[in-house]
C-alpha cells in the first residue's frame, strides 16, 4: 500500500531546536535572521511550549521520546542520577528508560520514520526506517550506531564526523581568551552546515512519513555563551563584541538554512520545529543548598540550625566543589585521555562513586542529590531507602517545612529571594510512585549570581559557585507548526511538550499511543488528517 507521503498527506518533519526561548525566537524570525521559519509561522502557528525541566534538563528528551511524564519513564539528571533503593548515584542509558517511542505507534502501521540525533534513543533492529544516534548529539545517551547497521559508517564516510562530538571537549568547558572564543563558536557553526549535510543526505533517501531530528548546536551554545547574550552577566566580555556579539544571530542564521532546506524537500509536510527549553543566565544556588539542609539539622549529625553566623564550605565537603578540585588538579586533557581508554560504563560508574561518595546520606534524615543547575532534595524515607530514617507519616510534614524554609531564602548579595520555584514531586505529579525523582526540586531565581543564602532560620552559608556553564535550562520552550493539517493564524496557547507526540500521531493518520500524558493540540486540522488515516 501507499505511505503517506506517496499519497501526499500526513507526513510530519519535526526539528529540535535545542535550545532556544520564544523571545529569541520572536526576535531572530522579526529581524530577519530566520526567513524559512519566520514563512513558517505566517502560515500557520506558533506559541510557547511549556517544557519539563524544571524537574531538570535531562528529563526533556525521554519526556518527548515516551510522551510520559518523568515519574513514568524514570529519568530526570541522566548525566547523574540517584538509583532507587541505594545511595548510588548513576548514569542513565537510553536502555534504561522505561517505556516506549512514541514513533513505534507509527511503524507498527507501517510508517517509515527517520530518526536523528535524538538524545536517550538506541537504534532498534528491523527498525522501519533509519535510525542514528551519537552522530552529532548533546549528551546522546547511547553510543554512535545506527539501524541498518552500516549507515553510521557510510555516514563517517560520506559526510565526516561531527566536530563538536569528535573533537577536543575542553574547548567546552569555559573559554576565555578571544582565540578560545573563536575555536568554540568555530566548530559550532562548522557542526552546523556538517548536520545540514547530513540531513539533505538522509532526506534524499526517501520521502519520509515521519522525519525527527535536532539540532544541538544551541544547547552547547547556550551553556558556554550564555553571557554574550546578557551584558550583565559577570563572565561577559564587552572587549569581544566586535567579533562574537552577532555569534548567536549567525548560528539561528544556520539553523534557519537547515529549516529552508527541509521546507524545500518536503513542501506538502506538516512542520513541528520546537524547542523542548530555553535558556537563561545559570544564577544557580545548588552549590549552596548541602549547607542549607545541614543548617536544618537534617544532616548525619542531626544538629540544629544555628540562628545566625556563617558558614564556609571546604572543597572537599561538598561533591558539586569535589569535581572541580578533581579537574584543576588532574587537569581536564589527563581526564579525558583517561576516559578515552576506560570502558565507558566502568568510567561512568566509579567517577560517580568519587565524587559522590553517599556514606553520609544513610545516616541522614534528607540529602541533596546532583540535578543540573535545580536544586534537588531526598528524603531518607523508611521503605524506599536502605537505612531510611524518616516514617512515611512524617514525609509529608518534613516536606513543609523544607518547603517553607526554602522560600525564605534570600541572595546575600541582592537581598532578594533566592528561589523561584518549588516542586514537591509526589504533589505536583500526584502520585506517591515518583521514586525514581528528588522529593522536591527547587528552580533558582535569575536574577544575580549566588554566593551566599540567607534566612532567619538558617543564618548565613557561603561559597563560590564553581560552575563553569553561565547558561542553564529553563521551562520556556517554543513551538512552531505549519502545514495542510495544522490550522493557521492561531496562537499557539496551553501547549506542552508532551502534546507532541499524541499531536505528531494524530497528524500522521496513526491513533495514539494509549497512556500518553499530553493531548493533541487544538490547531490540528482533523478534516484534513482523516485523509491521512491508516491504509
């Protein structure tokens, strides 16, 4: 029988924008920057897309792939993650997430799906289509392959390898000098035009029903160079407007030629181009927040907090000021020459013994667990933890007052609250089966960076954040949507990053996985994807 792209209708390009927020957005599309999008979203529409990580960036993509929420598919920190029922702290795998793709609803009605770059996937064998990971993606999950399995390598030798994902990672961790700057926005733009390569080769295969990709030139970006974006930002360098102020307008310019390259090749498709986040400057306090929940006695000493005073972290007290002595004393090319030879799962496992070695959280009634740039909270529950300390019939009480005392934390040096938001997982979600996630997560005001926290109850902690990223993610995605079964000159209102799948199927003619946390958008046509339903 005919797919749909034979028959002209329900096929279905999605492109990742990772990262970017809808002002950019507005902006780069209303200055010109983006032709192809900006055409997109005249002629249909386009919004905010509420994302998933304020719960923390590594739920975003196994948000989007399962279509369920993070308690369901069990990952929030993938680079580093509490394992349920020890005091482990891991690394999850894209063979670790639970649940499904969404996109097999699609092959199973035989569909023919393209796959790429999508961070927490593996290739599936007999997949129907193509399928590649770990080309040229941010944090991939998995390591390069692809399904067939010679496509990677016909890639490597038609295309070349990424220059971001096989080149030198240090340039990535904090550039400094101009000849830094250069090297990063460099091989940022370089990555760019080698993915549009990539993308026009796969494209020309066949006309895919359903296209996914993302670009991931922005999220490296984003992290690194936030503070060229924000003449405020204590790491921004005025002296270096000349050469990097327009950086990011050029690099939205190449993703925007990826953009038209598609439109081009697939008119008659249905767009979804998104972002799953953006991003704002990396004000965080979660260097900070060990000393907060000792301070609230809730550490192995169980001590009460003092009413005032201060108090001073020692490097070696605190795992988030541990990995950066690890890396100033060893040096980042002795560490990544070390990872280099290291089997990958075995490096992965005992670094993370290192530098969270979680003796102490046994012995305590809560502990903060690593999160990206969220603060994050455990508490040492009796049934969930091995040596819990904490009754159930307490949880709910402790949780309070964790709550209450956290609003009231202040920025030493500004005065004004440090905190933005507060996630209590099990009532946010409400469900008790959210044991794979923090207890409470807290999202960190924009405002100034924080190296002190203040309260009434716990007096005064300090220290320097030794984070080197000065972008972190925040829950303000976008979403653009155009074609024969989306309606056009609408507002893009109440969507959600889970609405994409159930949206994406429904476009397509394929009914929607059952059990998917998000609805089908409104601006789908559904007069014009009954033509695009099931052969």
């Amino acid at each position: 029988m005919a797919t749909n792209a034979e028959q002209g209708s329900g096929r279905v390009v999605m492109i990742g924008v990772d990262t970017a927020r809808p002002d950019q957005i507005d902006r780069f599309c209303s200055d010109g920057t983006m032709p192809a999008l900006q055409q997109l979203r005249q002629r249909g529409v386009w919004g905010s897309l509420e994302s998933v990580s304020n719960y923390s960036s590594g739920a975003i993509w196994p948000s989007l792939v399962t279509g369920h929420l993070p308690h369901r598919h069990g990952q929030y920190f993938t680079h580093m993650q509490l394992k349920n029922g020890t005091y482990h702290i891991v690394k999850r795998y894209a063979d670790d997430l639970k649940g499904s793709p969404f996109w097999d609803a699609a092959t199973a009605n035989g569909r023919r799906v393209a796959v790429i770059d999508v961070p927490q996937t593996r290739p599936a064998a007999n997949f129907n289509g193509v399928h590649v990971t770990g080309w040229g993606g941010e944090f991939p999950g998995w390591p390069p392959d692809s399904w067939p399995k010679n496509l990677m390598t016909e890639i490597y030798g038609t295309i070349g390898k990424h220059p971001i994902v096989h080149g030198d990672p240090r340039i990535f961790i904090k550039p400094t000098t101009r000849e830094q700057y250069r090297a990063v926005t460099t091989a940022l733009q370089d990555g760019m035009e080698k993915k549009r390569q990539l993308l026009n080769y796969l494209m020309e295969k066949e006309p895919w029903d359903l296209f996914l990709t993302v670009l991931p030139e922005t999220h490296w970006a984003m992290h690194v160079l936030c503070h060229l974006l924000e003449p405020g930002h204590p790491d921004h360098k005025p002296e270096f407007d000349d050469e990097f102020g327009e950086f990011f307008a050029r690099l939205f310019a190449k993703q925007d030629e990826v953009i038209a390259d598609f439109v081009e090749r697939a008119p008659d498709a249905n767009f979804i181009v998104f972002s799953g986040s953006g991003m704002r400057p990396n004000y965080t306090g979660s260097h900070l927040l060990p000393q907060v929940v000792a301070k609230l006695g809730l550490g192995p000493n169980g001590a009460a907090a003092s009413e005032s005073g201060e108090s001073t972290p020692k490097s070696k007290g605190w795992a988030y000021y541990r990995i950066r002595k690890l890396q100033d004393t060893f040096g980042i090319p002795l560490i990544n020459t070390v990872k280099h030879w290291a089997p990958e799962r075995t490096w992965d496992k005992w670094t993370r013994r290192l530098v969270y070695p979680s003796g102490q959280w046994a012995k305590s009634r809560a502990f903060v667990v690593p999160n990206d740039c969220n603060g994050s909270i455990r508490i040492n529950l009796k049934g969930r933890e091995p040596n819990g300390i904490v009754e159930p019939t307490e949880y709910d009480a402790l949780c309070d007052m964790l709550e209450q005392e956290l609003a009231a934390l202040e920025n030493v040096a500004t005065g004004a609250p440090a905190v933005e938001s507060i996630i209590r997982t099990r009532r946010e979600l409400n469900t008790t089966a959210a044991d794979d996630l923090p207890d409470i997560i807290v999202t960190w005001s924009g405002d100034a960076p924080k190296s002190g926290l203040r309260s009434p109850r716990i007096g005064t902690v300090l220290g320097a954040d030794p984070e080197r990223r000065s972008g972190r993610h925040h829950p303000e995605g976008f979403a653009v949507m155009a074609g024969p079964g989306i309606t056009s000159g609408e507002k893009l209102v109440d969507a959600q990053l889970l609405d994409l799948p159930p949206t994406v199927l429904t476009l397509m003619g394929v009914e929607p996985n059952t059990g998917l946390d998000g609805k089908v958008l409104s601006v789908v046509d559904s007069t014009s994807t009954q033509s695009a339903v099931a052969k």
